[in-house]
C-alpha cells in the first residue's frame, strides 16, 4: 500500500518536472572535474552553495550501498573517481577506483561522442596514487578525504548532459544488469526483480547515507530459501519510483517534520504542495496559524468547501496520506501509515485543538499547545524524548480523532507531581484526556473552559478547596513563606486527601486567626469560601483517588486557582 501509493506520487512529480526522469536522481555534489578531450583534469570547479554546502545535481540513479563496493556512473566520491583515501588505506582506495574504471569503460564503450571520450581517457590515463599532487586537486584534499562528490565536466557543461551518453543511460536503466524477471508485488507487471532498495534520506537518528525500507542481509531473514529481493519481490523500476518520491518528499523540510524519533511527512497524490503545508501549519502551530485569513480557510475547509492557498487549489474531499518512518539500524521502520480525507484530518487536528481550551493566565499571549509542545511539556528538566510509544500513539489520536494513549495521563500526573507545577499547558493536556477518553459521566463534569460552581464531584471539589487552602495560606503570610502547602501536601492532597485533610483543616484555622487581626474582610470571605466547599464535600472523604480522579482534582485546582488570579487583577484594575 505505501510502495503504490509513492509510485503513483512519483509518476505524478516526473509529469510536473518536480523530481527526475526514471533512471535519475538529484544528489549533493560539491565539486566537478573539468576534463579535456585526452581525459586530463584542468580545472577542479566547486558546486557549493553561498554557504559551504553541496549543490544538488541531476546524475544518474544509482541502488545505494552499504557496504561492499559498488561504484556510481558519471559521480561519486573521491576514493571511486579519483583513487583517494584517508587512513592509509591506498590497496581498499585503488580497488574501488578499478571498479568505477570499469564500469565507466563498460559503459561509455559504445557511446562516441567528446564527452564521453573524455571520461574514457580519464580513467585510462589517471594515476591515482598521484592524485593528491594534482595542482587542482590538492587544496580541496581535506573536503575531498571526508567524501565530497564530484562530477565530470566537459566543456563548461556536466558530461549527464550530453545527449548520447544521457540516451545510452536511459536505455541501460539504472547501470545494473537486468535482474531475474518477475511479478512485482506492487504494480503486478512483469519486470526485472530489484535485488537491492534504494536508500531513503532525512530521517532523523538514521546513517546520513540512507538507510533501506526493505533489506535482507542475513539468512535468518530468508524464508523458503527465497533470498534477497526474492523475498519480497519489488520491479527494479518500483524500487526507484518509490525511493525517489519518498526521498523528494524528505528532502523538503516544510513537508517533514519531527517528533521524538519518528520522522513524519504527508503528501497528496498529485504532489501539491499547498496541502502539507496546511496540515503542517495546523500540528506544529505555527505563526500563520493565529492570522484570520488562515482561520477563515480552516473553516472552509471543514465545511466541505474548495478554497485557494497560495495559489492552490484545495479540495477538502481529496485523499491525504501520513507516513512516519524511525530508524532501526541500518534499516527503517514504519511507524505508521494513514489515509483520510484531506478536510477529515483538518477537522481531527481542530477538534483535538478545542479539548485543549482552558481559561488562560493573564500573561499568555499565544494561546496554542502545538503537539511538539504537548511532548515537550511531559520531559523531565533537561532529560531526554518521552515515552517512545507515547510519541506515536498521541499524534495517531490526534489524527485519527481516537482515544489519547493511557501513557498521556499519566506522564502528565507524574511531571505535576514530581514538580509540583501546574500550568496551563499542563491543565489543558488533562483536560483534553478526560474529554475524549473518561466514561464517566460525573469526571466530565468539570471539563469547561473555566471554573465549574455547580458540579459535586469530589475530586473537582478537593482540587478547588485545596487551591483557597493555599489562598489563605498565602494571604495569613504575605506570600513570605519558603514552603507553602502546595509543595508539602500537593501529592498526598490529590492521591490519598483523607489522610491529610484534617491537617489542612486545622492548618486553615491558624492562618485564618492570624488573618483575622489584620485583614478581618478578607479572614471572613476566604473562610465562607473554603466552608462552602467542605459542606458540599461527602462525609466520607475519598481515601484514595485514581489516576483519572487525580487529573480532576488538578482541574479543580487550576480553575480555582485562575478564579483567584482574575479576582486578584480585577481589584488591582
């Protein structure tokens, strides 16, 4: 399913000319070798960019390596073109430049044409253990020893430009002798079966070189004896359609983005680009997503409407594909792989964004909880990615408009208590969980925006007494206290309150007293307000509370808290 689909994307790119012909690819090179017509190399040109980084250029495709050797037409790096190597390891550096010589020579034998002669020259007259002394050569060394690639240049032109070397490429394939013919298990044409999958680019944690979706390096990942590309029998010319449309699609980092180990990107079927960006914009929250005009096209869009975005033409019923790939090795995994309706994964991202909604503090001034920042929200101080299973599970529900992971609760409970912080992010991750995941009727209660005075749940009640416990602490102190009860009792308040409560109680009545000989107003009101709630408290007090009852007495708490924040403003005003 996920090969079709990205050959149906490739063949769509190649009609937009967005991504190259079969048999072609754009690498990163960062230099060409200018050679004359008896192949001698009078000028080292840099294909870098302004900022030191290779260019990219069209040359011929090639299956990838890993290991072993296996030499590139027209390009590659310089232990295969020029015979050099690091390390002092000149017998490994001259065996590779023998193998790219023949297969150039193999090649080019029948092509006769200027540029081509001048390849053939190249590697007929090239002294490899001289390379390093060549005048042009020599002040790139360093570049060159870490694996820079290069190209061949004839004229002021590439040699992939000339038309009968360009026609023999295209005629040959991809440079590798035509493989076992069978079924292709994604498009069931009869073709030549791939023995090696191309490499896939920009996934975060895998080798910069690439790393294959689909390998088989040892036997005990044969089965029936079927060994290598037999075991999962994929034409040659699928293998690089979907290897080029997937790593088109990594290379734009618009596209792409990451979370924890998991690398997502998405793309429709013609490849527009309009698209991704507004699923991008809306997970990540970017700063567009706060502009009306973006808001208004949102909207739109989940009504069913067409709209134009940058120039595009968006239609909310088109199919949307997700993938996300991890490192694993020398290999990937896939982590997972969706499909819906472009307006339906819109209309999941704006719901899961309206469970986040809680009353904010005063100096908020961007509202958004992106899902990056939901994960960032759940480390440790300076510690490393959450939960890995949380990673992929939450951006599935948020997708998907599925139950949060059970993992999201209580990361969150565990952050809270081990810092005894509450924000607003962390308090709007609660309140989404409890809103798509409770079954229970009464822990729904307290799920508004803001402060819920009619509900009777004793969790929300605790959470909302506990918080103007710490008014009248704060206020009988002057906010002079080192330690306040939120740092001794928060834990045992919201896991086990009936073993603290009547310490808090008795703690209220001292703070009271004292508040009573110098603020005797504010003694009286904090006093009704804490005495409402207890009398609305059952005699029983719950002696322990679920992880669930946990994150409603936290709400509980926040509301309350942000009730006496807003007061506390409005009288400053």
């Amino acid at each position: 399913m996920i090969f079709y689909e990205l050959v149906k994307l490739y063949e769509q790119l190649v009609q937009q000319e967005k991504i190259s012909a079969p048999g072609w690819t754009d690498e990163k090179v960062s230099y060409g070798l200018m050679l004359n017509r008896e192949g001698e190399v009078v000028q080292l040109v840099s294909l870098r960019n302004d900022d030191g980084k290779a260019g990219r250029l069209r040359v011929p495709q090639h299956p990838g390596r890993t290991s072993g050797v296996l030499p590139f037409f027209l390009w590659d790096n310089g232990t295969y073109l020029l015979g050099i190597q690091g390390a002092g390891k000149p017998e490994k550096a001259r065996e590779r430049f023998e193998a790219s010589k023949k297969l150039h020579l193999d090649l080019l034998k029948e092509v006769d044409s200027e540029a081509a002669w001048a390849v053939k020259n190249f590697f007929l007259t090239w002294k490899p253990e001289k390379a390093l002394e060549h005048e042009d050569i020599k002040p790139e060394a360093e570049e060159l020893l870490k694996g820079a690639n290069l190209t061949f240049y004839y004229g002021a032109n590439p040699v992939t430009e000339d038309e009968r070397i360009r026609h023999m490429w295209e005629l040959h394939g991809n440079g590798q002798e035509d493989g076992e013919i069978g079924v292709c298990l994604v498009t069931g044409t009869r073709e030549p079966i791939a023995r090696l999958h191309p490499l896939i680019k920009g996934v975060r944690g895998a080798q910069p070189s690439g790393a294959s979706l689909v390998s088989f390096n040892a036997e005990a990942f044969c089965s029936y004896e079927l060994e290598s590309g037999k075991n999962a029998q994929t034409g040659e010319g699928t293998a690089r359609a979907y290897g080029a449309a997937l790593n088109y699609l990594l290379a734009d980092r618009d596209r792409t983005f990451t979370v924890g180990d998991v690398t997502v990107t998405g793309w429709v079927e013609e490849g527009t680009k309009g698209y991704s960006d507004l699923v991008m914009a809306m997970l990540n929250q970017e700063e567009t997503f706060g502009d009306e005009e973006f808001q208004r096209a949102l909207k739109k869009l989940t009504r069913g409407e067409n709209i134009t975005w940058k120039d595009q033409e968006i239609e909310p019923d088109h199919p949307f594909y997700v993938l996300g790939l991890s490192p694993n090795a020398a290999r990937l995994s896939v982590r997972f792989f969706l499909k819906n309706r472009f307006g339906a994964w819109l209309d999941n991202i704006r719901i899961h964004e309206e469970r986040l909604r809680v009353v904010l503090p005063a100096y908020v001034t961007k509202p958004y909880l992106p899902y990056w920042m939901i994960l960032e929200e759940l480390k440790a101080p300076g510690g490393k990615d959450t939960i890995p299973t949380l990673t992929v599970a939450l951006l599935q529900s948020v997708l998907q408009n599925s139950r949060y992971p059970e993992e999201l609760l209580y990361c969150t409970i565990r952050r809270i208590r081990a810092e005894h912080k509450l924000s607003w992010k962390r308090a709007a991750i609660l309140k989404a969980y409890l809103s798509k995941n409770s079954i229970n009727e009464k822990n729904r209660e307290g799920l508004g925006v803001g402060l819920n005075t009619e509900t009777n749940n004793q969790a929300y009640l605790l959470g909302r007494l506990f918080s103007l416990l710490e008014s009248v602490q704060d206020a009988s102190s002057g906010g002079q206290l080192n330690t306040t009860i939120k740092e001794q009792y928060l834990n045992s308040m919201c896991s086990t309150p009936a073993l603290v409560m009547a310490q808090l109680l008795k703690l209220k009545e001292s703070h009271i007293k004292k508040l009573r000989r110098d603020k005797p107003g504010l003694a009286i009101n904090l006093d009704k307000q804490v005495m409402e709630i207890v009398d609305r408290l059952e005699i029983q007090i719950p002696r322990q509370l679920s992880l669930e009852e946990q994150a409603v007495f936290m709400l509980g708490y926040y509301h309350q808290t942000q009730k006496r924040y807003e007061k506390k403003q409005e009288e400053e005003v």
